[in-house]
C-alpha cells in the first residue's frame, strides 16, 4: 500500500513493514519530530499500530496523517505538536454510529461524508491548557440525494468538490 501526499510519502508492506519520507514540517511522517528525511524509513510506531489492529488487511483509509481501520479505530498525527500517532475517539465515535461514504483533506481539516449524507469538519490541536491534544468536530453540511465520491480525496492545497445531486 502506498500514500503519495503532497510532500511526503507512505509505503506499508504486505508485512507490516512502514516506510516514510519527505517533508516533514508538522509531523506528517508519524517519526515524533520534524525533519526531513529524503530516504525511506522505518516507522516503528505506525507499525505497531497497524499490528495492534490486525495488519495492513485491517486498514480501511489511509491520508495525511490519518489511518483509519476497519474496525473503526482512528488515530492521527503530524499538526500543532501531535507528532506521535494519537488515538481519535470522537472521530472514531462518529465512524461508528455513521460511516463513511468518502473523507479528504483540505487546509488542515479531515472532511467526513457519512453514509447519511452528513458532512462533518475534523481537526485535533494541542491544547496547552491541558496539555494534550484535544479533538474538534462539527457537521457543516446535510447533503441530498446521492452523492458518489472516491474514497479519499487528499490535498494539502485548495480542493473543490461538485457535488452532483
């Protein structure tokens, strides 16, 4: 499986094996810092996440930062400081009780349309009144009709997306 991201890439092995270059700038590689590696590298803790739910077969989405399993566990990195894979329990929540018809990436921002037609805006900072990172979401839109999208759009520059309904 292989992620091409703007400036960074992702490539997971038949056997669990994940291997990441490029920029770097918030963390996009999941490696806990923010240097650039121009070679590809071993990422540990992506690998032991994707062993914890049960391998490379298990991954339903993988973007920008985002890896989201078939069972519906999520887990995000690489912006404001969230430089490790961190576990997303509201994302998770909302994959569960609504599905996804399609997710991608825009300005900072993981969209979410649901199988329901709902459209929600995700993000995760660090708060450092508590000193860890805090989710935020909100549905930003119902959509009608049906509506067909890939599966992931990604972008790290302006994405338009025409909804035929």
């Amino acid at each position: 499986m292989i992620g091409k991201f703007a400036k960074h890439n992702t490539l997971i092995t038949q056997n669990n094996k994940v291997y990441v270059w490029g920029a770097n700038y918030y963390g996009q590689l999941g490696l806990i810092n923010t240097t650039k590696i121009y070679t590809p590298t071993e990422n540990t803790y992506l690998e032991q996440i994707i062993q914890q739910n049960g391998g490379v077969e298990n991954i339903s989405m993988i973007t920008f930062g985002y890896i989201i399993f078939n069972n519906n566990k999520v887990y995000r990195w690489g912006t404001y400081e969230i430089y490790k894979p961190t576990e997303a329990p509201q994302l998770e929540e909302l994959i569960s009780q609504k599905g996804i018809k399609g997710i991608w990436i825009n300005s900072g921002y993981l969209f979410i349309l649901t199988n329901t037609n709902e459209l929600y805006r995700y993000t995760m900072h660090y708060d450092y009144s508590i000193h860890a990172p805090r989710e935020y979401i909100e549905q930003v839109a119902v959509l009608p009709g049906t509506i067909k999208l890939p599966k992931i759009i990604d972008s790290t520059t302006t994405t338009t997306i025409n909804f035929v309904l």
